[in-house]
DNA sequence: AAAATCATCAACCGCCAGATG
DNA sequence: CCATCTGGCGGTTGATGATTT
C-alpha cells in the first residue's frame, strides 16, 4: 500500500543522483519530452523509478529553475502565502517563479521558522507568541469573527485574514488597470511586515525594483543570457536577500550539482522550452500571466488573485516584448543535445577550475 | 586538530485523487 | 463499480558541509 510499483522492482538505485544519471535524464526528457514518468526510467536507460526521474527533473534538472539565495521579496511573500495557505508548498511554489515546493518548504522549515520565532511569531499561526490557553481562547473568537472576504474589484479589495484586515479601497490601488500610484506606494511601504497579499502585490507587480525578484531576474537571466524563451535560465550569477549578485551558485561541491548547472547554461544559449510538462499552470504563472483557473477553483487567495489579474488585462506589452511568452509545446529542436560527458572533459570544465 | 553540534537540502516515503481498463 | 496505475503532494530522513566547542 503506498508504494508506487515501479518502486517494487529490484534493482532500482536510490539516492543521489550521479551525473551520468542527470545527463541521461535530462538528454532523454529535452529529445522526447514527458509524457509517462514510468516509462522514462527504461526508455532513458536509467535504474531509477519514474518517480525519481519525475522529482530529479522538477527539483533540479529543468531548465527553468531559479536557483540561488531567496530574494527579501520572495522570503516576504512566502511568509504572507503560508499564511493564508498554510503548508501547501506546491500553490505557494506556483507564486515563485523558478522555485520548487521542495526549495521553499526547506527554507521554510530551516530558515523562516526560526525568524519568526525569533520575532515572537508562531509559524503555525502567524500570530504572536501566546500561551496555549489563550490561543483557545482566540480561536473560538476567530471562528466568529471575519471571514476572508473578496470585493470586486471595482469596489476595492478588501482582503482579510483574520486579524489583519488589508483594506485596498481607492482608485490608487485599482483604476481599472490597476495602476499603482506614489500613494499606494507608501501604504506598501508602510504595510505591516506580515500582511498577507501585500506582499503579494508587490511582487507580483514588482513595484519595488530595488529588490523585486522580477528585476533580479531579468538581471540573472535575461541579461545574462541572449535568448530566451521562457522564464529562468540558468545563470552563474546568485542573488543574496539584499540583491547582491554573486557567484555562490557554484559554491556546491555537489559534483551533480555542478554538472547539472553546467549543463543547464549551456542549455541556455537557446533554450526554446517554454512548458515542462507535468509543471501543470506553472508556466503561464512564471511568465506573469497566471492561468489559476486550471488548478485552483475555490482557493480565496486565489480566486483573488485571477480577478486582480484578470482585471489589469495583464499589461503585458512589456512582457511580451521580454518574450516572456507561454506557449503550449516544448520546442526541443532548439534544445541542445549535447553530451554531458564532452561538456566535463571539454572546455567547459574549466568552469571548475575556477571555482 | 578533532569531536560535537548545527544547518541545509536532495531525495525518499506514504498517502491521496484522478484516470483508465 | 472495482482494481490498478500514475502523478502529485506534504512530511520526513539522512548525507553533507559548516560552525562551534
């Protein structure tokens, strides 16, 4: 019971994955795609289960992940999704460009944690610190009170999560384009540091660019790299949670590690992937257009979010002048076929060498 | 310098839900 | 319907490197 059939057969390796296993897997999935997890392991000629191959490729191997520090405003907005999600990784990864529910669950519990208990915040909650019989007490006043409500936007936005009300309620915020203004700038700038779906906002319409991850990324990836066709290419280049860039990517002396980001820039000089399957709307969401409708139907954040995105019609020229396009197939003739095993024995092993 | 402890994160496990026959 | 397969998810583990003692 729970136990996939795959993983019944002998003889399946686990553990890390060794290089020669990525190249497999990554050359097998960018020539033919995905399609039946269960049948990449044999067809790609690897001892691993479908499963495996399916995970090593979503956390790791696929071209579109960001990897490197979480940025201030990703760790901002993680903090406000978990809020209103809870643990469910997978919708709060669909929120992040390029991150994995794998990644930010594991910043979660190692890093954000900690912070807010160090704050005074219970994670679990989001609530300051208190003694149990007063969280009782809470609850059952929580239970009464306030529900999340959702306006129409042409009234406002008046989001609630329990005990701290975001009230966005003028044409600052929403003039049906949903233009953000110097005011709503300040109230942003002003919010409370845990106020679910202000950060949100601000990241989804990367007001502050200082630290907005988009900006970031646009410096990572786009100016690093000439073409690209969908979201976050691979790049040498990090960025820490204040925005500097540096080069800590390639600090892992993960030997797997290395090869899989050597392979993923070499990918990237023409990456003409645009979908991962079994990413589900994840694309749509990383290029700037959510498509929530596919997996998210009642989830009030959001059902929030698509009428908050639906409303601005996206503005999307100047994504679309960035490429940032969806489309709905892998373009693989693009797509480098190259060999791993030349790459580390070529010129590109040189990378190493200065690390 | 060595041992102990801590932090991080890749990968696995078990469960669930939807698809399929 | 029912059984089986498969993909997806969240929780957990264990290996590894970093830091502290």
């Amino acid at each position: 019971m729970g136990r996939h059939s795959c993983c019944l057969k002998q003889k399946l390796r686990k553990g890390l994955w060794s290089p020669e296993e990525d190249e497999k897997l990554f050359n097998y999935i960018t020539r033919f795609g995905v399609g039946c997890w269960s049948s990449v392991p044999k067809q790609a000629g690897l001892q691993r289960c479908g499963k495996s191959c399916r995970l090593r490729w979503i956390n790791y191997l696929r071209p579109d992940l960001k990897r490197g520090m979480f940025s201030q405003q990703e760790e901002d907005l993680i903090i406000s999704l978990h809020e209103v999600l809870g643990n469910r990784w997978a919708q709060i990864a669909a929120q992040l460009p390029g991150r994995t529910d794998n990644e930010i669950k594991n910043f979660w519990n190692s890093c954000l944690k900690k912070k807010l208990m160090k704050q005074g915040i219970d994670p679990a909650t989001h609530k300051p610190l208190v003694s149990a019989e007063d969280n009782i007490i809470k609850e059952e006043k929580d239970t009464i009170e306030t529900p999340s409500v959702l306006l129409p936007a042409s009234q406002g936005i008046l989001v609630s999560s329990q005990d701290s009300p975001l009230l966005v309620n003028n044409s600052n915020y929403y003039d049906g384009l949903f233009n953000v203004t110097e005011t709503s700038r300040e109230v942003f700038v002003s919010k409370n540091a845990l106020d679910p779906l202000s950060s949100y906002f601000e990241f989804q319409m990367g007001y502050d660019s200082s630290v907005n991850p988009m900006r970031q990324f646009d410096q990572n990836q786009v100016g690093t790299n000439s073409s690209y066709g969908f979201s976050s290419l691979p790049c040498l280049n990090s960025s820490d949670h204040h925005g500097n860039v540096s080069v800590a990517e390639f600090s892992d002396n993960n030997s797997a590690s290395k090869i899989s980001s050597l392979l993923k820039e070499s990918s990237s000089n023409s990456s003409g992937m645009s979908v991962y399957p079994g990413a589900g709307c994840q694309m749509m969401e990383n290029a700037g257009f959510s498509s929530w409708e596919c997996d998210n139907k009642i989830d009030p954040l959001l059902q929030f979010q698509v009428n908050v995105v639906k409303s601005q019609e996206f503005k999307t020229s100047s994504w679309q002048e960035g490429q940032f396009l969806t489309q709905n197939s892998i373009d693989f003739t693009t797509y480098p076929l190259m060999s791993l095993s030349e790459d580390l024995t070529g010129a590109n092993f040189n990378v190493f060498q200065h690390m």
